[in-house]
C-alpha cells in the first residue's frame, strides 16, 4: 500500500525517467532501434522495474506508467530531433493489460500529433503470453493490430520462446519482430538445447517475414554465434547496457 502511493506521487512529482538500450543490426553494428526501459530516478527509492512493474500491474496502476512513458518516449524523440539527431525508431515496452485498450491507441495517435511524429517512430513490444491472450478475446481480425499497422507503428513479440508452445497464431498476424528471450542467449553457447531453440526461432521468425533480434549478449562469442545462425539483429551489454537520453544523443552523433 506505502508503494502504491509511492509510485502515484512519483508519477506526479516525475520522478520516473527512460532509459534507451540501442540495438544492431549484427553484421554492420549498425543502430536500428532503441528500446526505452523506465528507471525510478529517486535518492529516497531504489526499486527496480523487474519489482514495480509486476507490483504496478497487480494494483491497477500499470496504464498510469505505460501512459507516461509512451508520452516521454514522444517527448524524448521530438527533443532529440530538435537538436537534428537523426532517431532510430524506439521501442516501447506495452504491459499485458494494456495491449487493447483504446484508450492507449488514441494516446499514440495523439502524442504522435502533438510532438509532430510519424508511426514509423515508434514500435511497441508486447510479450508473446499477453499478445496471444489478447487474441483469445479479441479473434484473429484483432483491430488493436491492424490500427497500429495502418499508422506504420512496428510491433515485436518481446521474451519470445518462454511464453507458449502454439506458434499457429504468428501466421494470422504481421508481425514485424520477434525478440529471442535472453536466457536461450545466455545458455546457448554451452547447451545444445538451447542453440538449436535459437535457430529454430530464427527460422520461424524469418518464415513469417519478421526480422529477428536476440536480447541480452554479453559476449562476442554470442555475437558470432548468432550471425552465423542468421539472426539479424540484438541488443546487450556486449553493445551497450541502457543508456540516459545524453549519452544517447552522443552515441548518435559520433
Ligand atoms: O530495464 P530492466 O531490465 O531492469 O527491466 C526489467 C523489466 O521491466 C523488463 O521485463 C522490462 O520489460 C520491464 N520494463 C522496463 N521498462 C518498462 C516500461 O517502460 N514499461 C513496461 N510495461 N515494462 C517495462
Ligand atoms: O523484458 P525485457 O526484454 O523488456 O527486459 C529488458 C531488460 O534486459 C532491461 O532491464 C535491460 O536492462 C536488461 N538487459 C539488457 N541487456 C542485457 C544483457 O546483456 N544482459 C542482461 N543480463 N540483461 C540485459
Ligand atoms: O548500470 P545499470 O544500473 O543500468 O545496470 C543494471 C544492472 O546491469 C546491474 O545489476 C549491473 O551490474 C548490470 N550491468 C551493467 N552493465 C553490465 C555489463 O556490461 N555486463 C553485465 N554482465 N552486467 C552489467
Ligand atoms: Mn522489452
Ligand atoms: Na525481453
């Protein structure tokens, strides 16, 4: 209850921040996007968002931060290329319970307006669990999708390979990537098993014409690996960890 109030006034009092993580393209180490991940910037707190946001969700709350952060991810673009930084499109991290409400679906198309944006600014991430319950509800014709679509938002399945065995959903849907979930990286240059997940996932990913990106490489080892089993593109510490706007717009220039 103390945190729930906590993260209400720190949504007033703007005490949240973005992070950006760049991510590559694997062979020319090219910047293609950049993913924004919340960061609590408080002397007083020292949470996580692997700790608020699941607390978030489970209160209620988790439309009031994915509000703020789709409206500082708009800001953040705008300000960047106000100082003529040319901004890879960035990646917005969506909750489960967020996905199909409308509300959140104009919020985009308003921050769009406002901050003179296009779609092809933005993509949003969605886990693959909330993306085929979403699916469940709403049928395959889902208008959430096709909306973001029309405007040339991107989409990309986030944690893929830990959230369902069924893959028949990827067929009804564009979908245009998919993010290989960190811990078949971690574990994939010692274990069979999950290497072959890896190229498995590649494959599949590339049969329905989505670009595939690996999360978490933190090693070069990795980094050779996966081109050679033909992924395109990732994101890690290898690379670079979650960066502050400044430091961003430094990596872009340089
Ligand atoms: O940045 P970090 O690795 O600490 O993030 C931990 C978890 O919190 C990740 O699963 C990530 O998806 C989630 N997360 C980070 N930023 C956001 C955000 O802005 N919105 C939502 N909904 N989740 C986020
Ligand atoms: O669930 P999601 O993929 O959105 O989580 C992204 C989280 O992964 C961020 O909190 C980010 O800090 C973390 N992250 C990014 N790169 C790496 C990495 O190379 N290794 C590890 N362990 N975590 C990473
Ligand atoms: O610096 P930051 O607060 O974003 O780091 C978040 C977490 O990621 C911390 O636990 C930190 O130790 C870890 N981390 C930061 N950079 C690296 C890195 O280059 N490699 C690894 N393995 N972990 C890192
Ligand atoms: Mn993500
Ligand atoms: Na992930």
């Amino acid at each position: 209850i103390i945190l729930k109030n906590r993260i209400e006034t720190a949504l007033t009092d703007n005490e949240f921040i973005l992070h950006f993580q760049p991510q590559y393209n694997l062979k020319t180490m090219e910047i293609i996007g950049l993913e924004a991940l919340i960061r609590w910037n408080s002397d007083e707190v020292c949470y996580r968002p692997d700790e608020f946001i699941p607390f978030a969700e489970q209160q209620g709350l988790i439309h009031l931060i994915d509000n703020y952060v789709i409206k500082m991810a708009c800001q953040q673009i705008a300000n960047w290329q106000q100082q003529n930084i040319h901004v890879p499109r960035v990646a917005i991290n969506i909750s489960s319970q967020q996905i199909n409400s409308k509300t959140i679906l104009k919020l985009i198309d308003n921050e769009i307006v406002n901050h003179n944006l296009t779609g092809a600014n933005l993509e949003l991430e969605i886990t693959e669990y909330s993306l085929v319950e979403s699916l469940k509800k709403e049928g395959k014709q889902d208008s959430w999708l096709s909306h973001l679509h029309q405007k040339g938002i991107h989409i990309s399945i986030d944690d893929f390979g830990t959230g369902y065995s069924s893959l028949s959903y990827l067929q009804h849907m564009n979908i245009n990537r998919i993010k290989i979930d960190r811990s078949f990286i971690e574990e994939m240059t010692h274990e069979k098993d999950s290497q072959s997940i890896v190229s498995s996932i590649i494959a599949l990913g590339h049969n329905v014409n989505a670009t595939v990106l690996a999360e978490g490489i933190e090693t070069e080892e990795q980094r050779r690996l996966l081109i050679s089993l033909s992924c395109d593109e990732g994101q890690g510490y290898l690379m670079n960890k979650p960066l502050p706007p400044e430091d961003i717009a430094k990596l872009l220039t340089s």
